[in-house]
C-alpha cells in the first residue's frame, strides 16, 4: 500500500514538475530579456563597459524571479492536473481508490519547496540585488559625469548649459574646438568658446578647464540699445558647476536603505521600532514580500483542487485557467496595496488580501462536491452549434477545387493553418498578457506616488502594445510552431503525410507562409506604429515616475550644427507656419573655434530652398574684444540649409523607423559623430522581421525531431532555442557597438546563425 502511494506521488510531480521548469524557463527568460532590452538602450547611450552592464544583468534576475515563481507553480500544477484529467487518468485513479489527499499532498510539497526558495530569494537575494542595481546605476551615471559630451553632439545635461564639442575623445576626456551657452538666473547670456577643454572632477564638485577661451556676455536687454556686450579673452578659463556627483555620491553612501533594500532583519526592526510613515512602509514591505513567498504553496493548493475538476480541454484548459487566476491574484494584490497606501487598510491586510481570496477559493473547490468543472461549465453555458453556412461552404469548395492543380491549400493545409493561428494567438496573448502585469507590478508603487489616474496608465500600456508585440513575436511563432509540429509527428500525421507521397518540404509550406504573414506583420508594427507610440509611450512613463519627459517634439527649442558651414542655429520650429522663430545664428571663424558674429531674429521664411528672410534681424559681429551691432528689418541669408534640415527629430533607436534612422544616421555620420552603436540598430531593425521567419524555419525540423517524445520536449526545445537566440543577439549587439564587428555583421549574424542551424536539423530528417 505504502509502495503505491510511493508510486501515486512520484507520477503526480512527474506530471507537474516539467511544466514547472518549462514555466519558470521560459517566463523568466521573456522577462529578463524585456528588462535587458530597456537597460541596453541606457547602456548604448551612457556607453557602459561590459562588466556593469553584466552586474546590471544579474540584479535583475531575482526580481524577475520572485514574479515568475509562483505564477510557474500554478500553471505547471493546473496544466499537469488538466492533461491527467483530460486523458482519464484520474478517473482511474479515483476508480482504483486513490484519494484526493493523495493527489495533492505531492503538489503541495512541490509547492512548499518553491515557497521556501521564494523566501530566500525575497528576504536576501531581492534587497540585495536591488541594493546592487542601484549601485551599478549610479557608478554608470558617475562615469558619464567624467566626459559627458559626445562630440558632434549638443549635450544639455548639465543644468544651465547647452555644450557643443566639435571635436575630442570622450574616453579619454579632452574636448576640441568648444562652445558654451550659459543662461544665467537673471537672463543674461554668456557665450563661451575655446580651442580645447577637460572636465575635472573632485569629490564635491567639478571644474570645466578650457584653453585660449573667449567669454562673451549679453545682457538681458541685449536686444535694446542699452544693452551691454562684453567680450574677454583668457589663455585658461575655469568654470565651477553642480553636475549632480555630490548628489550621486551621497546616494552611493548612503548608510540607511529603502524599505525596497532591506533584509528581514531590517524590516523587522524598522516596522517595530521605526518612526511613521519609515514604521508604516517598512510594515507594508514585510507582509508584501511574505505574502509574494507563501504564494507559491497557495497557488499549489488552488492549481491542484480546480485542476482535479477538469475533464476537458486539456494543457489548453490548463493554461488559460492559470492566466485567469493569476491576472486575478495580481488585480487584488494591487488593490489591496493601493488601499494600504492611502491607509484604507492595515498594511497586513492589504498585502495579504490576495493571498487570502485565492486560499478560500482553494478550500471551497475542495470542500464542495466532486462534479468535474469541465461539465458543470459546459452545462451552466448553453453553446449554441453553428451550421456552415451554404454560401461560405460553396465559396470554399470553389476555391479548393481552383487551387487543386496546384496542390495548395489542401485540406490538410487548412487545418494547419488553424492550429498554427490558434497557438500562436493563446501563445501571444499568454505572453502580452504576463508582459502588461509585470509591468504594472513594476511601475505601481510610481502610479500610487504619483496619483496617476487609470486612464493614463491605460494609455501607457497601449502605446506599450506595438513594442511588446515586436519583442514577443519571434518567440510566439517558435512556441506555435513547435506545438503545431509537434503534435503533428506525434500522432502520426506526419507519416500519413508522406504515405501520400508528400515530402517534409511539402509538408513546411503552411509554417513558413504562417511565418512569412506573421513577419510582415512584424515590419508593418515596426515601421508604422512603433516609433510614435514609442515616443509618447516615454513620455507617458516619466510622467507616471515622476520625472521630466526628455522625448523631441515638434514644438520647443531646437538646437542644430551645420553640416555644409561652421554655424551653429538655436530656434524654435514652427509646424503650422513651416518656419523658424526666436531665431539665433552662431558664426565661427575660419577655424571653427571662436564666435565671429551672432544674429538673432523674431522669425525666419524661406523665399526658395536655400534662402532664408529674418525679420527683424539684429547681428552682433565680434572683432576681436571689439563688439560691433547691426540692425536690420530684413535680413536675406543666401545659401541657408534647406527647411528639412530643421525639423525637429528623435535620435533613440527605438523612436524612429528604418527610414528615419538611416536618415538620422547619414545626418549624424556627415556631422563626424560615432555611429557604430547607431548602425548596429540600423541593421536590427532589418533583421527583426526576418528573425520571425527563422523561428519557423528553425521550429519545423526541430518539432518533427523532438515531437515524438511529446510537446513538453518541443516547448523546453523552444525555450534553449529563445534563450540562445536572445543570448547570441546580445553578444554581436554589443560587439558591433564597440566597433568590434562590421554592422552589418552584428545585425544580420544572429538570423543567419539560427537559419544554418536550422537548414543543418533539416537535413537529419527524412523528407
């Protein structure tokens, strides 16, 4: 008897346990990829070496961790329970005597040993990755704060200052042929130039060293005829300014950690001998982080009492009743937290109220009768059959006797076709759907702080849509073609297939013109709606954290350096009337180094493409320390840059389409910018949609292969296969911009990769 439940046990965890691993596998990888995605860009702007962004990296995995581990729990003990219950499997067990203590005490453990990994993990490994996080942050913030000009870019970083660096090696700090603008707190303005210049940088402040240096001051009535000019020349010119290190530093030396950094015995002492709201949000954490561990055992206990109801369905069933419970575990969770914050509720309660709900639906599955759920749904929801209606099956018909000479689409092709479209929209929306409440469980403490109302969080996640569409793409079609196949090889079809006489080529068809759709689809949400969304998608996010949104606009002051001369152009651009206001005009000399004259102006036309009208013009030559004024109603500028050339642009990657960052690319390559990490995205952007079609082209040989073993040994295929993917993507991304490889290279090599290795399983298949 003791033999037997032995064997009971081992068979019930032998059910549950690989969905569990598949679960925590590949959630975790779709999550810290999405996280890697959105710190790499930081890194490519603040051009971080190797080692930080990799302690960046691994600071991420236990918060990612702490997410996926419960949710893996419930759907690998539901998805386990449904595939026995749809096979009969616990129909028999029941027949044979077996309980249902029997049949749950194995999850439970199961259950209980992901709690205890949890509790680790919260109480140590997340306080101290987030500590680190932190520190790695601000280290990378520091070291941009050594050089932060780019050259051939204006850097406004520094607070009060525009810097224009002609040109200069950021790594080593030197900067060549400088300019300055400084607005002053009474509203004077000093323009300064210099042949070269350093930052130097103390513990408590910084100093800007520059060599032979003109220092030229206009008054805030500059534009009257009172208004005073002063030029001054100096062989060093020193200038002290606040760059925020002594802010930064502090932060790093912080000796008292956020409730989000502290262990449980800092939690414990805070939330018992702390002061107000420092005792209210310590006390909140604790019961957050300990309700977040004991989850997992609760989510055991729910996945095996709901899934010993099921008859029907199946994994799907599995699947989609654990995406339900967990997107209600998480709504509560949040509304609890949010009415722990405004002190609606104790802060236990409100971080236990989630736990609670999902503990006495548990007990109320167990406790009521044993009627399968499968059937007591189907009989609650009358589904009414629908006849085919004769149109449609005459219009069908016809086209299948159209296409017949050709040999495609078969009937065959169309049932694929269906199970192609069906996994992949339950893989997709599984994904999206895991994407939006990581999210929001990441951004909630910022919308709570804030008082961001509902609706704008509801804008931020659909301008967030086109991007988690292109990210999950290439995954959801490996997951829907590995599904499809698989179970194709699996029960045989495959061998009536080619008992037909249709060859594994044939047989490829469906999934790779599925692959192709799906890959037009990805170029169509790349190039048309994902720059814009993406641009208002930041800026909704720093309004919801609380900081300055930093994306271009069309409206706002613009600065631009000339490609074809030395001048440099302030101005604000105006879209109705396709002309420049506030206009101001920096003349260089010959050398580029020193400022010859300056010209304002209330507003500029073009007369034609190269000529520009300023009206109202006054210009400020600068002879010397002579200061000279002239002043114009109209001033023809001949050979000006054409009105393109003005219009405001965004310079993320990730904010403009294939065609505006070649153009942003050819702009900034003329301007004698380093472009490596800028053509490295270029080429990304090539390549995205064609990496979904090698995840077809891969997924098919590698489903046919593994899919008699069963899916679980396609879907773990799927999940080494992103993970090396997304791995191999990252490595020659970040090769490409440090210059190592050629973009081309690093854009176009991980798609290449994949392709060979798929062309290489297809050859050790028959065919």
């Amino acid at each position: 008897m003791f033999s037997g439940r032995k064997l009971v046990a081992r068979y019930v965890i032998g059910a549950a346990l690989p969905y569990f691993l598949l679960s925590v596998a590949l959630l975790t990888a779709s999550l810290l990829a999405q996280q890697s995605a959105r710190f790499a860009e930081l890194a490519l702007y603040a051009q971080l070496p190797m080692s930080l962004f990799g302690q960046i990296e691994l600071a991420l995995i236990p918060n990612v961790l702490m997410f996926t581990l419960p949710l893996s729990v419930l759907a690998g003990v539901m998805i386990g329970f449904a595939r026995m219950g749809s096979d009969s499997e616990i129909v028999a067990m029941r027949a044979a005597g077996v309980g249902t203590w029997a049949m749950l005490w194995p999850v439970l453990l199961l259950g209980l040993v992901v709690t205890a990994a949890c509790l680790f993990i919260n109480m140590k490994e997340a306080p101290q990755a987030a500590r680190g996080l932190r520190r790695a942050l601000i280290f990378g913030a520091l070291r941009k704060l050594d050089s932060p000009v780019e050259p051939r870019t204006f850097t406004t970083e520094i607070p009060g200052y525009v810097i224009y660096v002609r040109d200069g090696n950021k790594v080593e700090g030197i900067w060549g042929r400088v300019f300055i603008y400084n607005q002053q707190k009474d509203g004077s303005v000093r323009l300064l130039t210099a042949r070269s210049g350093r930052i130097d940088s103390s513990v408590n402040k910084s100093e800007l060293v520059l060599k032979d240096a003109v220092v030229t001051a206009l008054s805030a009535t500059n534009a009257a005829d009172t208004g005073q000019l002063v030029a001054e020349r100096s062989d060093q010119f020193r200038i002290s300014f606040d760059t925020g290190r002594a802010a930064l530093l502090a932060q790093l030396e912080q000796a008292k950690p956020e409730p989000e950094e502290m262990g449980w015995t800092e939690l414990m002492k805070t939330a018992s001998s702390g002061q107000g709201t420092e005792r209210r949000e310590a006390r909140r954490t604790l019961q957050k982080r300990l309700a977040f561990s004991f989850s997992p055992l609760v989510f055991a206990l729910l996945g095996g009492t709901l899934g010993l109801r099921v008859r029907r369905g199946g994994r799907g069933i599995g699947v989609f009743l654990s995406l339900v419970l967990f997107i209600s575990y998480y709504l509560v969770f949040l509304l609890g937290d949010a009415l722990s914050r405004v002190r609606t509720v104790t802060p236990e309660v409100g971080a236990w109220m989630a736990t609670a709900l999902m503990l006495f639906l548990s007990l109320v599955f167990l406790l009521v009768n044993r009627r399968p759920w499968s059937g007591r749904l189907r009989r609650r929801i009358k589904i009414p059959k629908l006849k085919p209606r004769k149109a449609l099956a005459n219009a069908q018909s016809a086209f299948f006797k159209s296409a017949r000479h050709w040999g495609f689409p078969s009937l065959l092709d169309a049932g694929m076709l269906r199970s192609l479209a069906t996994s992949f929209l339950v893989g997709f929306f599984s994904l999206v759907s895991i994407f939006i409440i990581f999210t929001l469980f990441e951004l909630w403490r910022f919308i709570a702080a804030n008082k961001a109302g509902a609706g704008l969080v509801a804008r931020y996640l659909l301008f967030l849509m086109p991007l988690v569409t292109v990210e999950v793409f290439p995954a959801t079609m490996l997951i829907a073609v590995l599904v499809t196949y698989a179970l194709l090889a699996k029960r045989s079809e495959a061998i009536a297939w080619w008992a037909c006489g249709q060859s594994v080529y044939r047989l490829m068809i469906p999934g790779l013109l599925f692959g192709l759709a799906a890959a037009g689809g990805v170029w169509l949400i790349q190039e048309q709606l994902m720059p814009a969304a993406n641009v208002k998608q930041d800026a909704i996010r720093a309004v919801i954290r609380g900081t300055p949104a930093t994306a271009m606009t069309g409206t706002g002051r613009q600065w631009l350096a000339s490609s074809e001369s030395n001048r440099l152009y302030s101005y604000e651009y105006d879209e109705q009337h396709q002309s420049l206001s506030d206009l101001v005009i920096y003349d260089f000399d010959s050398e580029g180094v020193h400022l010859q004259s300056v010209t304002t102006g209330e507003q500029g036309n073009w007369q034609d493409l190269n000529n520009l009208v300023v009206n109202n013009a006054e210009t400020i030559a600068i002879r010397g320390l002579e200061v000279q004024r002239e002043k114009k109603a109209q001033l023809e500028l001949n050979g000006f840059e054409a009105r393109r050339v003005f219009r405001p642009t965004v310079d993320k990657p990730s904010q403009l389409s294939s065609r505006g960052l070649r153009t942003y690319l050819t702009s900034a390559r003329r301007r004698g910018m380093d472009v490596s990490s800028l053509a490295v995205a270029l080429q990304r952007k090539y390549a995205e949609p064609w990496s979904v079609m090698v995840m077809a082209f891969l997924g098919i040989p590698l489903a046919l292969s593994f899919g008699r073993r069963g899916t679980i040994i396609a879907l773990c295929s799927a999940v080494g296969v992103s993970l090396a993917y997304w791995g191999v993507g990252g490595g020659f991304q970040q090769l490409g911009n440090h210059g190592l490889l050629p973009p081309s290279v690093a854009g176009w090599a991980p798609p290449i990769i994949f392709a060979a290795a798929g062309t290489y399983f297809l050859s050790r298949i028959r065919t």
